[in-house]
C-alpha cells in the first residue's frame, strides 16, 4: 500500500506487533487489516482498501475494539473490508458499463 493516509498515521506504531491479514479482491483491490493490543491492553484494529496502485479507497482505525480478541477483531475487519471493497468493485463495474453505449454509432445523435 504506497499511499497511506492519516488514519494509518494515527494508528501506526511501529513498537508494538500485530496481527495482519491481507488479500487481493477482484479486479485490482487490496485489503489490509492490522490487529493489535495497545499499550493500555485495549484490542485496536485497522482496515484499508486500496487499488492495484495503492491508492486509497478507505482507511479506518478502531482505538478499542471492546470485548474481543486480537483473532475476533481481525475477523471481523476482513469482513468489512471485503464489504468495502466489494462496493467499491460494484460501483467501478457499474460505471464502465454506463461509460460504453448500448446503441450502435448510427443510432447515436
């Protein structure tokens, strides 16, 4: 992921492990979910989707993931990432149809 934003600033620390998940969805989606327990033993969790370039779609951290484990949180970030993404390729699916014509060029005008 080349182009991260201020959500994975935020969330960023590089002293403390995690637990990651990643994977490539359809055409050109990538999805990476990070889990973690803070300093303050809180389960923390973030989600990112991005394109084949790296490119942002969405990005989201969760400071407490109240109840959960580092493997529950985890989850349930890939099933939202996987929600996400999966709008996002619907929505991309969807503009390239609307982009081509239905009609040959001679009944355009």
């Amino acid at each position: 992921m080349e182009n991260r934003g201020v959500e994975f600033r935020k969330w960023f620390d590089p002293t403390i492990e995690c637990m990651r998940h990643a994977e490539s969805l359809g055409p050109g989606v990538q999805i990476e979910i990070l889990s973690r327990l803070s300093w303050d033993i809180c389960t923390q969790l973030f989600v990112g989707v991005y394109t084949a370039e790296g490119l942002r779609i969405h990005e989201h951290f969760y400071d407490n993931r109240e109840g959960e484990h580092l493997s529950q949180a985890l989850e349930w970030g890939v099933r939202q990432a996987r929600l996400i993404a999966k709008g996002y390729i619907m929505r991309a699916e969807r503009s390239a149809l609307d982009s081509k014509s239905q009609f040959p060029d001679f009944l355009k005008n």
